[in-house]
C-alpha cells in the first residue's frame, strides 16, 4: 500500500527568516495563493506575535485561503497561544496553532534555563491551553535531535497526552546524520506510549546539506508529515527543498511507495514567484529548480537525449512545470495571450498591474525580437515589490569612460518628493549608488553585487541582484533593465524599499 505524506510548508515563517527575505503581508498572501495552488497540506503563515506586521500576515492568509491548513507558531505560552489563534480563527476548522519548546540540554540551560522537569510543565500547559482553542494542536521539541532520548520520550508523551494532534521532531541546526535520524524515529515510535495517537512530523535545516536525506530517512522510519520550503530558503543554510523531497518521493516510488498530494507542475512557478518576492537567487545546479537542472551541454549527454530522454533525465521538464519552449511571445502578441502566458508561469496580476506590465512588454517587444519566458518574469518582477514605494527612480544618466571621471545624474521620487542629484564615483556603478544614497539619507552597506544576462544575445536584459546590510539587518534588492547601469540602480532601490516596507512593518512588536 501506498502510504500519505503531509507536506508542511513553512516557507512564510522559516523561510522568511533568510536574511533579506522577509515579505509585506501582501507578498505573503501571493505566495501563499500560490502555495494553494502548489497544493500543499499546511501553509505555516508566520509567527502571530512577532510584530504586528507578521500577525496581520497570518490574519490575511488564515481569511483568504481555502484549501490548506492554515498554521501560526507560537512559544510555550498563554500569550503567544492566544495572539496566534487570533490571526488564525479566520481559518476555522483549518487553522492549527503550532506550539514549542526547547527539549535540548543546551538550550534548557544556557536559552530557557529551565530544569526538565520545568519544561514537562511547560509543555503540558501550553498544549491543553491550545487544545481549548482548537482540536489541530501541533507541538515541536526544538533540537530535538540534540535531546537525550529518553527524556524527548517523556515530552513527546507530555504534549501527547495533553491533546497534541502532530508532534513535530525538529533537527534544528542540521545536525543529524541520515542512518541516526532514523534510529531517533524508530526509537520513539517504540518508547512512546501514546505515540499512535498523532501524526510524527520533521523538520530539517541543512546545515551540513543533509535536509532532504534526513526528512527521507525519517519518512522510511515513519514519519508522515514534512516541513520544508520552496527552494529550501530558511535560517542560515536553510531548509528541507520542498521540490527535491517531493520529486524524490515521486521519481524514487518503486523504494520509497509514498506519495504526496503536491502538483507538481506548480513546482517551478512557486519557485520563480519565491525568487521575484524576495530576490533570493536559484543556484544554477539547484536540483529541480536550478537554471542548469535540465541542460545538457556534454557532447554525449545531448545526443542520448535526443535520442531518449530517460537516458539522462530521471524526471521530465513538463512535470515541474517547465515549458518546452520558453519563446512564446512577440511585438504582435495581444494582451489575452500575454496575461495566458503569465498565469502559466505562476502570476497573478490585478488589472491595474497587468495594464501596468503589458506596456512594458510592447516596448520591450519593440527593442528585442525574442521574448523569452525570463524576460516576462523581469517584467513582473518590478510590480511585485514593494507595495509602497518610498523609493522611485524617475530618470538617470551615467557618463564612464577612460578619459571621463563616471558621474551618476538621477532624479528620483523621495517621500512624493522629486530631488535630483549628480555624483562623480570611481565607476559608473559606485557613482550611481553615492548618488541614491545621497538623494535617500540612507547608509547602507553592500554586500553582494551579481550582475547577470537573462537571455543569451547582446540585447539581453542585464539581471541585478544586490544585498545590503542596514542598521544591522540584511535586504535583498533585484533589479532588470536592457541598461546594466539602469537595473544596478533598481536593484540598489528596490533594497531600500523592501528595508523601508520591513521598518515599517516592525514599529510595533509583541
């Protein structure tokens, strides 16, 4: 028999927590629609009492979406219970309040300094208040995997016996090797008394790149929930890929007889969505999702698959949601083919904002003569940003060359006001950001600069992706123009106004 998997997706709360990739609550609501689509089992939205950005967030998702099960995080405390099934009510019989406490020796002492037997406490009061609220009460033993055994044994039966529906058993700093992650597993399954009352899930970070091997394990030792995120965002190194867990199951079904209820074809239009809400980059060799996952560049490679497929691919493109051919669209295309073909790559645009990205595309289409399913992502790209904009480049002109000091010209909209500047650097890149920070009052300091062509061709698009730290907090910025000077500039821009959009969502917290 073929055994259920739960997919789990945190990729609004852990996932968030990348540094830079953070989301307004409508980015969140996009992306949790898109997750609908995805068809995943739980969509964790965030943690209600963070800020109340973050609780209006839950709240949004919880009201809207209508197929998933809606869950918010919350400590092992009244208040954080309670903020979190306020966001969630909205949802109601789908909304699960997600409970934890740290399990750990380490954290017992040196985080919570509490005794074990504090934490057992602890546990069995935050789960019965939680239980009183709703009937979907999942509980998690952060670094789990840290956690001597028996006592993890002792609040798993805790949470349990006090009304825990799922018990999730975190490998909170990627720690757990495969073969002990499954002995972890068996051994609870065996010294769990109540252990058959709920459903054990995992949840995986990838420090040492082992979350997708480690929630595989776990699956085979019994496991029937996964928490994971698209494109395995998360803290520090991330998380489980949900793409890689589920085309692993998928393609690997004759060893591993689970399934998932995963559309699979949504994968990389999830993926592609992720990347234009929070700039956060594919690697190109990222399994799945990754630019290079599909190409075949090896003399013998190319000739096996165009003789058969299978010969190098174990999964087809189609089935992730790649299209066979990504030139679709030209000067003569109309608007109802144009808006067909963003909603085939995951878009879901408002009339204003389609109105807003056909223009862009007509005059795109009058300066290329190939339009390529990456130049209609950069189109998008820019309408879904920031919601508000403190920041709008009006206009700039760079002058750069070996007899000329470069010099950034740029007017931009600041707070509803126009202010101009012109600023000489040491090249037309440094120049122009002197120039923003100048015209913004802002001190940031870059971290990373990758410049890239979207397409192959000398008309390609140039693709700017910028970090920055401010005031201690890292932003990701992204930036695409015909001109690499234009889109570095966007890119620098559009960071500040995701920091802006956080600032703004951060002034009250809980």
């Amino acid at each position: 028999m073929t055994a259920s998997i739960q997919i789990f997706d945190t990729t609004l709360r852990d996932g968030e927590q990348s540094p830079g990739a953070s989301m307004t609550r409508e980015e969140k609501l996009r992306m949790a629609l898109q997750l609908e689509k995805l068809k995943v089992d739980v969509i964790e939205a965030g943690f209600p009492i963070a800020s109340v950005g973050d609780f209006e967030g839950v709240k949004l998702v919880a009201r809207t979406i209508k197929g998933p099960q809606v869950a918010g995080l919350a400590r092992a405390s009244a208040a954080d219970i309670d903020r979190a099934w306020t966001a969630l009510k909205p949802a109601g019989d789908r909304a699960r309040i997600h409970t934890f406490i740290a399990t750990s020796d380490i954290h017992m002492k040196h985080k919570l300094r509490m005794s074990r037997e504090e934490v057992l406490a602890a546990t069995a009061r935050a789960v019965a208040h939680a239980r009183n609220l709703t009937a979907n009460v999942e509980f998690s033993a952060e670094d789990a995997t840290r956690t001597e055994l028996p006592f993890l044994a002792r609040v798993l039966e805790t949470a349990i016996g006090a009304g825990a529906a799922v018990v999730n058993i975190p490998d909170t700093v990627g720690y757990t090797l495969p073969s002990e992650f499954q002995r972890i597993i068996h051994y609870l399954r065996e010294n769990v008394p109540n252990i058959h009352r709920a459903v054990i899930s995992v949840h995986c970070h990838n420090d040492l790149g082992l979350a997708v091997a480690n929630s595989l394990a776990a699956v085979e030792a019994g496991a029937r929930q996964v928490e994971c995120t698209v494109n395995g965002i998360g803290e520090r190194a991330g998380n489980c890929s949900l793409e890689e867990l589920v085309m692993a199951l998928r393609t690997r079904n004759d060893l591993m007889p689970f399934q998932t209820g995963i559309d699979t074809r949504q994968i990389m239009a999830s993926s592609k969505l992720l990347f234009s809400l929070t700039g956060m980059m594919v690697q190109p060799n990222k399994a799945v999702v990754g630019e290079n996952a599909f190409a075949h560049e090896a003399g013998i490679h190319q000739h096996g698959v165009l003789k058969e497929k299978s010969t190098y691919e174990i999964m087809t493109p189609e089935s992730v949601g790649l299209s066979s051919n990504n030139l679709v669209l030209g000067k003569h295309s109309g608007r109802h083919a144009f808006r067909e073909r963003l909603v085939h790559l995951g878009y879901a645009l408002d009339e204003a904002q389609l109105d807003k990205v056909f223009g862009r595309f007509k005059s795109l289409a009058d300066r290329k003569k190939k339009i390529y399913d990456e130049d209609l992502d950069a189109l998008v790209l820019e309408e879904l940003g920031p919601n508000k904009k403190r920041y709008k480049l009006i206009q700039m002109s760079v002058t750069s060359g070996s007899f000329a000091a470069p010099t950034a010209t740029l007017e931009m909209r600041v707070d509803g006001k126009v202010r101009k500047t012109a600023v000489i650097g040491v090249g037309p890149v440094d120049a122009t950001y002197k120039a923003v920070t100048q015209l913004t009052g802002s001190n940031p300091r870059l971290k990373h600069f990758m410049l890239a062509a979207l397409t192959r061709g000398t008309d390609a698009q140039g693709d700017c992706t910028v970090r920055l730290e401010i005031d201690g907090r890292m932003v990701v910025g992204h930036g695409v123009h015909s001109d690499i000077i234009v889109a570095s500039a966007k890119a620098f821009i559009d960071a500040l106004n995701r920091y802006a959009a956080i600032e703004e969502r951060m002034k009250v917290t809980y």
